[in-house]
C-alpha cells in the first residue's frame, strides 16, 4: 500500500513539474528568457530585449507571453508573442501591454474606445492598459486615456495631441506625456458593483 501511495505521490509531483514549466518558469535569468524566446516573432524579441534591459527578466514566462510585476511606474507589464495590426496613429504592432489601477467613470467607456481600440478598461478590476510597440506610446496612450476620462481632452483633440506627439518622437522631440505618468495613482479602484434583486 506504501509503495503505490508513494509511486502516486511521484507521478504527481513529476505532472505537476512538467505542467509548471510548460506553462510557467518563474525566477529565470533575462539569458535564459532570451533563449525561451529565441523563436518568436523577430519585433517580439527586439521589444522584449528592451524591456529586460530596463527592468531586468521577467517574473514570469509562459509559451505566449512574458510578465513582469510592479515593475517601474506599471503595476503589470506584458509581452504578448503575437503581435496585432493597429493602424492608428500609423500601421505598427501591438505587443508590449502595460497596466496601471485606474477607476473610469461609467459614462466615459465609450470615448475612450473612440479614442483608441488599444486602450483597455476592466472595471471590475479596476485597471487600465494601453498596448503598442514602445513603452513612450504607451505612457502616451494612458496618458490621453486620463484626460478623456477626466473631461481635460475630447476623443479628437485626444487623437489628435498623439498622432503629433508620436510624429515629433520619431523626429526626436519627447513631448512629457511620452516620457512618464502624468497623473497620481489611483487607490481603490476595483468596482464590485452590487447583486441584483432577488440574488
């Protein structure tokens, strides 16, 4: 009886590893995350080689992503594996997705997808992503994303200030909303709601 119970034990713990590290390798060395993702997409690695050089190896790999946490001003940073067409300020691909807690208003979700399919609220949660190819864009597109939100800036003016803002960058001019956060953080963002009647 021992002997099966251990030869159980053995088979799970063996399933359970393979399972962790195809999945996720947690506390890997930025060397050894370049060599995990030596076949991905050739724009995936050069973002991804960026990124670990500023914030150092991610705290966790899986077979389509790298995450790092509360790392810099971001409280998650994603590397998605493959990319996504956006067209918008000009066709790029969007694959470095960055999140900040942030609590928008209800009446406020539909200009800010106006403004920009690759910014993403989940209320519940209580966050806010923006997704492009550099982190300036997004630090740009959070950044527009509170001003819609907070009624500073109208969905056009909003385009309008980062389309302009991306061209100066690419002709080297950093305008402020590229370069960090311009707004405090928000506490307490997650919204419960409440239960229907009669739940």
């Amino acid at each position: 009886m021992k002997k099966i119970l251990a030869a159980g034990l053995f088979i799970s713990l063996v399933s359970f590893t393979a399972c962790t590290t195809t999945n996720r390798l947690s506390s890997v060395s930025a060397n050894e995350a370049k060599g995990i993702i030596t076949g991905w997409p050739a724009k995936t690695q050069e973002v991804a080689n960026t990124i670990m050089v500023k914030y150092g190896a991610p705290n966790e790999i899986t077979g389509t992503m790298l995450v790092w946490h509360n790392n810099g001003p971001w409280k998650r940073t994603i590397i998605h594996k493959e990319p996504v067409q956006h067209n918008f300020p000009m066709p790029h691909l969007d694959l470095l997705e960055q999140f900040v807690n942030y609590s928008v208003p209800a009446d406020k979700f539909d200009e800010l997808a106006q403004y920009d399919g690759s910014v993403v609220v989940a209320r519940t949660v209580g966050e806010m992503s923006a997704r492009c190819d550099k982190e300036e864009a997004n630090f740009l597109a959070i950044n527009l994303a509170n001003d819609v939100a907070t009624g500073k800036k109208t969905v056009d003016d909003a385009r309008a200030y980062y389309a302009r803002a991306i061209k100066e960058m690419m002709e080297g001019k950093m305008d402020p909303y590229l370069q960090k956060i311009q707004f405090s953080p928000q506490a307490n963002t997650k919204f419960e709601d409440k239960a229907a009647p009669g739940m």
